[in-house]
C-alpha cells in the first residue's frame, strides 16, 4: 500500500465496536488466566479489558493510533504499532481478532483481510510468534470466508502446535476460533 493512502486510511479509522466475532473470543478468553497477555489489533479494547481481569500484565497494541486515542474499555500499556513489532518480551497468551475478510485491497484496516484474507493476518501472525513463550498461546479469530486452511499451515510453521477450537455458524460465514501452542523457542 503507498505510504500517503495507508497514512491516510490510519488517520481515519474508528475503533471496531465488540461485535460477534469480539464476543467468540471473549468467551473463550474469559476462562484463561496467566501472568502476561498481549492482544493485538485492540480496536475498543474490549478483550483487553477482559484479559485485565485474570492476567497481571496486559498489553494492547493496534495499528491505527486513531483507534487507540478513542479506546474506551482499556486505557493503559496501548502501543501503535504492527502486530507485536515494538515488543521485546515473550507473553504467556497472545490474542487476536483478526481482520479477516477476502479483498482485493485494503480499504478498511478494520475488516479486510487482503487476498484471500491472509495478507494482514499473515502479517500479524508472523509478527507475534516470536514474542510468544515456550508453552505459551496464540489464539484469533479467523473465518471460512477466508483461507484459514493456509493460515493454520503458516502458524503451524516455526515450532507450533495448531488446531481449531470452536466454531459458530452466523448467516454468512462460520467463524472459527484456532490455538497455537509454542512448542519451544
Ligand atoms: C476486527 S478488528 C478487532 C478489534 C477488537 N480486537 C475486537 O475484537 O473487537 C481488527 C483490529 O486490528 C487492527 N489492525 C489491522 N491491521 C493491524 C496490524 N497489522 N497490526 C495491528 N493491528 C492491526 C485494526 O485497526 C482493528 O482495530
């Protein structure tokens, strides 16, 4: 993407309000407890703040800066950067609603997921699995509107463990819920 349209598409971006795939994962997130966890691609900081309640340190990073100025559930140890990027320091979880639809481009950062929906979460996947401890777990959001079957053979690579946890049928698609467990560093 040039350098002035992704600026511009940054500066413009509202957070995602929790929505269906938000509360997928809150309902899985809510049972998991540890000491540190990172969410990525905050938005509202819905599942920051859920993650608040059983983790001691919590980290929210997103892309958009405009997002995270109007962040109304999480308020502290927001980073603007991509994926984990800005990190040196290895969580015990790691989540992610990820962008995921099926796009030609990206013209939403909130939603779209590029080719195959697999640009942006490829992006971010290949981002935080370094900052992942030995044992330690990734969890997103993906979608049958997108080629989640690539996705799940891209995490699988660099030492993981993967497999689909949950999945809800909505009217259009099926959202499918994946774990990756780091097997060593
Ligand atoms: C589907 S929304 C999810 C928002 C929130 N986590 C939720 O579940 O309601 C995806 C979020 O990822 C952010 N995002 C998109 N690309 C990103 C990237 N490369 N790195 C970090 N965040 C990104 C967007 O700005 C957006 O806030």
């Amino acid at each position: 993407m040039k350098l002035l349209k992704l600026q511009k598409k940054l500066s413009e971006t509202e957070p995602y309000p929790p929505s269906e795939d938000t509360f997928f994962l809150a309902d899985y997130v809510k049972n998991i407890k540890g000491y540190s966890a990172l969410d990525v691609g905050t938005g509202s900081g819905y599942l920051s703040a859920l993650l608040a309640k059983s983790f001691s340190l919590v980290v929210a990073t997103d892309i958009s800066f405009n997002v995270l100025k109007k962040q109304n559930y999480f308020t502290s140890n927001m980073i603007c950067c991509n994926g984990a990027d800005a990190l040196n320091y290895k969580f015990d979880l790691i989540i992610c609603n990820l962008p995921y639809l099926n796009t030609e481009e990206v013209l939403d950062l909130t939603t779209d997921g590029g080719k195959e929906g697999l640009t942006i979460p490829m992006e971010i996947i290949g981002s935080v699995k370094s900052r992942i401890k030995p044992g330690g777990e990734l969890i997103y959001v993906t979608s049958s509107l997108s080629n989640f079957k690539k996705l799940i053979d891209y995490t699988k690579l660099d030492g993981f463990s993967v497999r689909i946890i949950a999945k809800k049928k909505l009217f259009f698609e099926d959202l499918i819920l994946v774990k990756a467990i780091k097997l060593f560093s």
